[in-house]
C-alpha cells in the first residue's frame, strides 16, 4: 500500500511503468486504487494442519512430515495486467 503511494507520488503508473502484488489479500486490496493483485494464504486449512501438528506431537505421535505445503490462490486485480 504505502508502496504504490510512493510510486504513484513519482509519477509511475500502476500497473503500466510497475506492477504490484501484496500477499495476504486483506480486505483494503480491494479499496485501493488501483485495487491490490494479491496472494490469498488458506488460512483456516493453515490452522487445521497446525494443530493437527501440535496434537500428534503432544501425544507423542510421529510426523510424518515436519513441513507442510498449501495451495495458494492469486487474486488477479488492478495492479497488474
């Protein structure tokens, strides 16, 4: 956000001179002008799989994997083409 400000106060056009994508896609991408292109984490799918974790290690279980990899969504908006 304070990104595409100090673009924009430069005289850089978004998305024609530079193009901007924000991770999390919090609700203000979409208020933004131009609005934000954004990657949108799982975040509940996120909280299942910790916890998930957390309880088989509290119960002394095995892991079968210490890291976990999600899907996640790119919400194509103003700020690129």
């Amino acid at each position: 956000m304070y990104t595409m400000s100090v673009l924009t106060k430069l005289g850089y056009s978004i998305p024609d001179d530079v193009q901007v994508i924000g991770y999390d896609n919090i609700d203000l991408c979409e208020v933004l002008i131009p609005r934000l292109t954004t990657i949108a984490q799982p975040i509940i799918d996120m909280g299942i799989v910790t916890v998930d974790k957390l309880l088989k290690l509290l119960n002394k279980k095995d892991l079968e994997e210490l890291h976990s990899v999600l899907p996640v969504e790119l919400i194509e908006r103003d700020s690129t083409k």
